[in-house]
C-alpha cells in the first residue's frame, strides 16, 4: 500500500466515528471511501479530498494528522513544517 494513503488511514482510525464520520464529512459513502484508501484499480482518490480530510483530521486534533501532509512534501523532496499560528492568521500559499 502506499505509505501516503496509509498516513491518511491511520489519522481516520482516529477519527470520531472513523471511516463513517469522514466519509459523511466528505460526502461520500463508506464502501467508495475505503475502495479510494485501499488504492484500488477501480477507485482512486482524489487529492482535494485527500487534503480535505487531512484538513478536516487536524482541525480535530487527530494524532498523526499531519503525516499526510509530510508524506506528500517528503515525496515532493521538501519537507512539512506545521504552522502554529491560529488558523485565522495564516494566509493560504497558493
């Protein structure tokens, strides 16, 4: 499996309500969800809603929320530094 979808997956563990409540926050069903993180040949997630969920696991303060994030910069030859202004404060980069 690849170790990017895996850091989503275990912050979802986390999740209240795990795969159920993500999945109704973004709006799909769980069967279509868990096909998406299970990389499968007929599904493939999306990355606004990959860093959607990530988004939406760390404004709940799930542990390992920001592994997803780090992943992606690791594999993009950065690397992740979370900003601990008050999410108000921060301006998007993009």
């Amino acid at each position: 499996m690849n170790p990017t979808i895996s850091s989503l997956k275990r912050a979802i563990k986390h999740y209240p309500h795990g795969m159920t409540g993500i999945a109704q926050d973004v709006g799909k069903s769980v069967n279509t969800l868990e096909k998406e993180l299970d990389s499968g040949q007929t599904h493939k997630l999306g990355v606004v809603d990959a860093v959607f969920m990530a988004k939406t696991l760390c404004e709940a303060g799930m542990p390992q929320c920001h592994d997803f994030a780090a992943h992606v910069a690791s594999e993009c030859g950065g690397k992740f530094v979370p900003n601990d202004a008050p999410r108000d404060q921060v301006r998007s980069p993009v």
